[in-house]
C-alpha cells in the first residue's frame, strides 16, 4: 500500500506535464529546418501539375470506362 502511495506522490501535475509538454514543443521546433520561399513555390507547382495531370488521367479512364458501359447496356437491351 505505501509503494503505491510512493508513485502516486511522484506523478507530476497536469500543469507541469503541461509546461513540460510546450517546452518539449519549443525545443523540437528549434530543430526543424524550413523551407525557403523558392522551394515551396516549386514543390506547390509540383503538386498542382501532378493535380492537374491526374484529373485528366482519371477523366480520360471515366469516359473510356462509361462509353464501355453504355455499350454494353445498349447491346443487351436490344
């Protein structure tokens, strides 16, 4: 019973743990390294023509795919 006591006296607080926890954040985000201004515009171009690239693709499978479909349903309703 008094180990148990023990570690319920060790648990810090929810406003330690939280203080701990945004100090944590802090430091962590000293560490990371951010992108410069050129970098971001080239991945977003990126991005946005991979977007572009694959709406077509998926466009171009939909009327393939429904011209297909609109066969064979006019062929086994005659």
């Amino acid at each position: 019973m008094n180990a148990m006591a023990g570690e319920l006296e060790k648990k810090p607080s929810w406003i330690d743990s939280t203080r701990e926890y945004f100090t944590d954040i802090r430091s962590e985000m000293r560490r990371v390294t951010w992108p410069n201004r050129k970098q971001v515009e080239s991945t977003t171009l990126v991005v946005i023509l991979s977007v572009f690239a694959f709406a077509l693709y998926f466009e171009i499978i939909d009327k393939i795919f429904s011209e297909t479909v609109q066969r064979a349903y006019d062929y086994l309703v005659k």
